[in-house]
C-alpha cells in the first residue's frame, strides 16, 4: 500500500509529454471512461475546514522524491493523466523551500498552485475506499509451534523485468520471473508450493512467524516486526512470485462462510482463528506470495519512495491518478463504538503509494499508520466516496 506496500507494488513511472498548464484539463484516453470536471476550491466539501499542514508536509516529502528523479530524466504522470517534470518543477521548489507552514498557509499553498477538479468514471463521481496500517506483529529466530511460519528475504532465482527497459510505453511495469536456459519464464511457485518448502535453499529466513500474521502482513505489505521480544525492526516488501492476488474474503462469501455485507479484515481473520484446520487450505487460495526485506527506517515508504504520512497519505490506481498529487477526499469512517455508524471525513491526501488491490478511477486506500485506532480503521474502512485531484499549474514566478 511502501512499495505495497501490497498491495504488491510495482513501481510505475509513465512516460509522458503533455503538460497541465491551463485550466483545462488534459484530455482522457478515448478508450477510457476518465472524465475530469474542473470546480472551485470553495466547491469542495469542508475545504477550510481541515487542518493542512500536515498535507503540505506529506507533499512536500513527496516533491523530495520527485525532484531526485529529475536528473535520470523521469518524467511524471499516468496513462490518462500526463505530466511532465516542468509541470512538477515550480510548484515542488516552491514547496521545498518552506521549512514551516500553518494550515492556512497550507491551504493558500495549495490554491495557488494546483486547480482542483472532480474525478468521474462515466460520469460517475462515486467510488471505493478503503484503507490500510502498519501492523506489529512477534516472531522468533527458531520454529516453534506457534511460530512455524518462515518470513522469507527475496528468493536468489527471483528476478524482475522492468517492461520499460523494452518499450517506452510499458515503462513502470514489472514482471517477477526467473531464467531458465535463458530464457525469461514466469516463477510459478504458488504459495502452497513455497509453504511446502520450494524455497527453503533459495531464500534466507528473516524470522519465523505465525502463519496469520504473516499472511495479513503480506496483505499489508509492511510492518514492524519483534524478534525475540527484541527492539521492533521494520521490514517491507521485497518482490512477489509473480502469481495474481485472490482476496480470500471473497472465497469465504461465495463458500457462504461470511456475509458481504459486514465483511471485514478482523472478521476474516477471527474466521481463520476459529477455523485453523481450514485456515490454510483458505489461505492457498490466494497463490500471490511477498517476500520481505529489514529497512532502515522507522517508517514505511509507499511507491513514490516516500515516508508515508497517517492520515495523509493514500494508495490509488497508478494507471488513473499520478503520484504525488494531492486529492480532496470525501468519504466516511466507521465509529470505533459502533462500525456500523459512520463519520464524516473530508480531508486533503497525497497520492503517494500503489496497490495490487487498488485499481479503478475513483479509488482509494488510506493509509493510517500503526496501533489499535490504525488497525480497526483499517480492518472497517470499506464505504463509498469521491476525490477530486489536483494538477499542478505551470508558470513562470517572478523571483
């Protein structure tokens, strides 16, 4: 959701040329069903309102990212929404040079830089969100009943493709495979296939965890981990075999198991606590496999290559929404007394992270940080909403 983070990431950097520097916004594929609608700042809900300063700081970690690209020649944007590095460059030195900011300073930052507009899917303004955390969990340095599952480091035969490499069109997308004879060929080594073993000489055991926490970790992408009641270290996504992601939340509904409409992350686990002798054959349904590595931060990068901020920071569909764009977020959370009451939330976000779960126009994952308010926010979030992106202006600043 920290390169995913899950929500397995790919790391995406489109190859694009046109620039957003008028107030209309650029046009949309013809294949696709994007439609930007531009609107006022007063037009969004609850705009002077939310306390932005920490939003410009999320930004402004995210210009960081962005500028370091400059020199390799990167070029920003996705496939329905160009931009290029002079459309990134005036508002990220702006950003840069500000130490500290109030949030009605933040909020005429943003409204003279960026032009909001409303983001639609067949005129549709409404979509998905959710929302992820960074999950604690205990291991130990030898097996153990409970600790019997090997959280493993990238296997030595694991290799990437960067499509980019072959195609300027393809740039950002990567595929996970292994050499044989010289040859390119997927992994195919399921997670069933590496739970039996298939592994075991290729790839060096971080630490041995519980088989549900390593699952939900690899869900998650991130997480800080506890050895031996040691000092938490922060481990994150190293690569993936390669096989597509089944949510197993729907294998328990269309098995009758759980019921859609409450279905959540604390109630799919509670499920496999309950079930254990079944727990495994349900998780083997999601062939999809993350391997792991220690970071040296304190804190998870999302796919921007940027420490993510709570509350701040969101994952979205990298073929839509460009990283490293504020959205305007209008959606709801679930009330920790009851999940099944709902809270306002309309609140400024920065697009700074991808996931293999996020996919769409109008969709989102937010990220919330760690500990118990994280997680139940997490494990809930799952109600309708709209954003609203905005694009940065290109102009000349008199010095």
């Amino acid at each position: 959701m920290w390169a995913k983070t899950f929500k397995y990431f790919c790391i995406f950097s489109l190859l694009c040329i046109v620039s957003a520097c008028t107030t209309q916004p650029p046009a949309a594929n013809n294949n696709q069903p994007l439609k930007l609608s531009p609107v006022k700042f007063h037009d969004l809900p609850g705009w002077k309102q939310d306390n932005q300063a920490t939003a410009f700081y999320a930004f402004k970690n995210s210009c960081r990212s962005i500028t370091s690209f400059f020199s390799k020649k990167h070029l920003f944007g996705s496939p329905l929404i160009p931009l290029s590095e002079e459309d990134w460059r005036p508002v990220c030195q702006a950003a840069l040079k500000i130490d500290h900011i109030s949030d009605q300073s933040a909020r005429i930052f943003f409204e003279k830089w960026f032009k909001p507009y409303a983001v639609l899917a067949n005129d549709n303004p409404q979509g998905l969100f959710t929302g992820y955390y960074l999950p604690e969990i205990q291991g130990s340095s030898e097996k153990t009943k409970y600790f019997s599952a090997p959280l493993y480091g990238r296997p030595s035969d694991l290799v990437f493709a960067d499509l980019g490499n072959f195609n300027p069109e393809w740039q950002g997308r990567v595929l996970f495979g292994k050499v044989i004879n010289g040859a390119f060929r997927p992994y195919s080594t399921s997670r069933k296939v590496i739970d039996e073993g298939a592994v075991d000489q290729k790839a060096k055991i971080i630490a041995w965890v519980n088989p549900l926490d390593r699952f939900f970790l690899q869900i998650q992408g991130s997480g800080l981990l506890k050895i031996n009641q040691n000092s938490p270290v922060l481990v994150g996504y190293d690569g993936a075999n390669g096989s597509p992601y089944t949510a197993i939340g729907k294998v328990l509904i269309s098995r009758g198991k759980l019921d859609k409409k409450t279905l959540s992350m604390t109630l799919i686990r509670q499920w496999l606590i309950d079930n254990l002798e079944a727990a495994q054959e349900v998780m083997e349904q999601d062939a999809s496999f993350v391997f792991f590595k220690k970071l040296p931060e304190n804190q998870p990068q999302g796919t921007l290559q940027t420490i993510l901020t709570p509350g701040r920071s969101i994952a979205v569909d990298r073929k839509v929404i460009p990283l490293g764009l504020p959205l305007w977020v209008k959606t709801s959370l679930p009330k920790k007394s009851n999940p099944q009451e709902i809270i306002p939330l309309n609140r400024l976000f920065i697009a700074q992270d991808t996931g293999g779960a996020i996919q769409g126009i109008v969709r989102g994952d937010l990220y919330w940080g760690s500990g118990a308010e994280a997680e139940f926010l997490a494990s809930h979030l799952k109600n309708s909403g709209r954003y609203w992106l905005f694009l940065p202006y290109k102009m000349e600043r008199n010095r």
